[in-house]
C-alpha cells in the first residue's frame, strides 16, 4: 500500500476496448504519430450542458463526453489551502457570498455566468509571508465529500461536492482520465488577487520569491498525492497556470523563469516518473516563455487562445512537432453560430494535427454563448474531417 490505505472497489468496471482504443489515440496523438483521427473533448460550462439538453431535446442527466464519446476528460481534487466548508457571508435567492478555504470572499450572482472576488483574508504581504497550508496529504482533499472553491464556486454554486477518487472511479472504465493541480499563479490569484500579487512581487521581489517557493512546495506535495491517491486510475495530470493576459505575461519572463517554472518542471517531472501525461492549462499570449514549455517536457499546451494571438497554424510551423496542442479553435466563431465560419475554423484548426500532435478542443471552454446545434455539428466536422490520413487542402483550407 501507498501513503493512504484504500483498496479499490471491487465493483469497479474493467476499460472497453473503446476506452483502451481512446487512450491509445491519445498517446499516439501525442508522441506525435498519426492514429485513426484527431482526438475531441472540450471542458463544458455547466450552463452550455443546460442550453445543450434543452436544444437537443436530451434527458436532464445527458452529458456530452458520453453522448459524443469524447477522448478524455479532466477532475479536480480539493486544492483549498485551508480544508473547511464554505462560510456563508450572506444569502440571498440572488446571490450568494462566500467565503472559502482560500480565504476568498466570493460573490456568486446566480444569473451571472462566473463569480467575482470581492476581498481576500490574506489581505497583507505580512499575512502571505505568516500563511500556513493544510497538510497536502490529507485524504479529506481526495477521498471525501466537501466543500471547496475550485468545484464549488464558479459556472454553478455547489455545496458539498463529491469525492474526488469517486469521481475518478466512475469516469476511468469511460475515459482515459487526467487528474489536475494547480501551479504557484493559479494560487495567488486566489489566495490574495492579482492586484495584491503584481503590487508585492515589484514591492518585495525577493521576499515574494520565498511565498511562491512556499506555494510551490505545497502544490508538488498535493500533486504527488493526488497521483498516489488516484494510482492506477489516472492517464496524465493537467497543470492549471494562467500566468498571461490578452498580450503577453502578467510578469516579466525571467521572474517566471527563477521562481515558476522549477516549480513547474517538478510537477512534470513527477507526474512523468508516474508515467502520466502531462497538458498545461495557460490562457492568455505565453509567447515570451512557449519554448519554455517544450524545454519542461509537457506533451501538450492548452488552451491556446486565438483572441490572445496563440494561432494554433502559426505555432506549428514555429515549433514544429517540439510539443503537442490542446485546443486552439476559435470560440467567438463558434459563438457565432454561423456554419460556414464554423466549418472553416474547424479545417484550419484541424490542418494543425498533420502527422499528430493536436487534441481538438476550444481555445478556452465551451459555454453557454454556445448552441447545442453547434457543438453538434462541430463534433461531426471533426470526426469527418479528423480521419488519418487528413484530407484538407480541397476544402478551403491553406495547406
């Protein structure tokens, strides 16, 4: 046995061979061989799933990485800092305040699509550089029900969100699953906001290098326990990173690169000595520090955003077969409803999966500004279009 002491259900269902079949797309897709067709899934906000049902005329438990049989799939394990159910600020059938094991005071307004952060519990440098974690291996985080922020506020409001290894268990005879983590930035954002993070790092450089080192340490012990934790039930991990905006980094590159990336590289490192798949999850224009990631070794980038300048066509003649791409078809084309636009966006971003290396999703996820009738339909482009060997050029696309 490992560090936690669970057996695995002897009602767990054995993979399919359609699920084997998927898993090996996608290792082939990102070693950089041809397989039988490009890869699909996406990450669904919960109010496109809610459109998606009612447009297609589904049943109320419908879900699309079933009903399209997607490639794979992703979950999250409790990351809060501090393991706690939420604490309810205020309530009303509006809106909901809360504050999380983060220490963030969250407004979730029920008819808005995502949440605001309204304040911080760490609200000073003195009180980040005295911040103490919960212990990284406590199975609370991975083997039971509870609150927390990541799953709990966001597209939705969910109280007492379900077992992490539950999860896991049921998609694995499915799907090949990933787990996931967040990095040092995806923290900070939550833990004290970009403002307070951009203020201190110029303010205390070096001593704002120590608090990420810290956040660092906590991160790669989660991650090595959410890999024991989900041992033979995981196929990769995503690492969750924004560390850019619309046009370029939120921070210099070389600050990323002493105090974020070795970070970073540890991650990889142990998720590949575990013989996981490795995709990084960063929005924004990552430019400045793309080589970066070919130099730490991950199989694939996501999301690659097309209104951030990250065209999935130009990386590609850049970077060659260096590193696989997760994502990179553009979402307001898809919001658009327009099927010429859409068939075309959907060639083009297909173009980048010749001889492999290309998972297609969008270039950020899919929500509610999205019809059914569209994600229906790029789905049959894709396995139309997604067959090996690729046949493109004649329908309109630049070769």
């Amino acid at each position: 046995m490992g560090m936690f002491d669970v057996q695995p259900s002897s009602n767990q269902r054995e993979r399919s061979p359609n699920t084997l079949r998927k898993l090996e797309r996608l290792r082939k897709t990102l070693r950089h061989e041809e397989p039988d067709r490009v890869p699909i899934s996406d990450f669904f906000w919960g109010s496109f799933k809610e459109r998606w049902r009612r447009e297609l005329g589904l049943p109320d438990d419908a879900d699309p990485y079933y009903h399209y049989d997607l490639d794979w799939i992703v979950t999250v394990p409790n990351m809060d800092p501090h393991i706690r159910s939420f604490e309810i600020v205020s309530e009303t059938s509006a809106e909901v305040v809360v504050k999380t094991g983060y220490g963030a005071i969250m407004r979730k307004k029920f008819d808005c699509p995502m949440p605001e952060f309204i304040g911080w519990e760490t609200d000073t440098f003195e009180k980040l550089e005295a911040f103490e974690f919960d212990d990284a291996f406590d199975s609370r985080r991975y083997f039971e029900a509870g609150d927390n922020q990541i799953a709990g506020v966001g597209d939705g409001f969910e109280r007492n969100s379900p077992a992490w290894i539950d999860t896991v268990t049921g998609l694995h005879p499915d799907f090949p699953v990933f787990g996931s983590m967040g990095e040092c930035s995806e923290c900070l954002t939550r833990l004290i906001g970009q403002e307070n993070t951009f203020l201190w790092m110029g303010l205390y450089p070096e001593r704002m290098g120590e608090c990420i080192n810290r956040i660092g340490r906590f991160y790669l012990d989660c991650a090595r326990a959410t890999i024991e934790a989900g041992r033979g039930l995981l196929d990769g991990l995503v690492i969750w990173g924004d560390v850019a905006y619309k046009s370029g980094m939120f921070f210099a590159p070389d600050y990323w690169r002493r105090y974020f990336m070795p970070w970073v590289k540890a991650m990889v490192d142990l998720a590949h000595e575990n013989g996981l798949l490795v995709i990084y999850h960063g929005c924004g224009n990552v430019k400045q520090i793309f080589g970066d990631f070919i130099e730490l070794g991950i199989e694939a980038y996501n999301p690659l955003e097309v209104k951030a300048g990250m065209d999935v066509g130009e990386l590609r003649r850049q970077y060659g077969q260096q590193i696989g791409f997760c994502g990179g078809s553009d979402i307001q084309v898809w919001e658009s409803g327009d099927e010429a636009e859409i068939r075309r966006e959907v060639l083009r971003t297909l173009q980048a999966g010749k001889d492999g290396g290309l998972i297609f999703q969008s270039d950020h996820s899919v929500s509610a500004s999205v019809s059914g009738h569209t994600y229906d339909y790029i789905v049959k482009l894709v396995r139309e279009y997604g067959q090996y060997p690729l046949q493109l050029d004649e329908h309109g696309t630049e070769a």
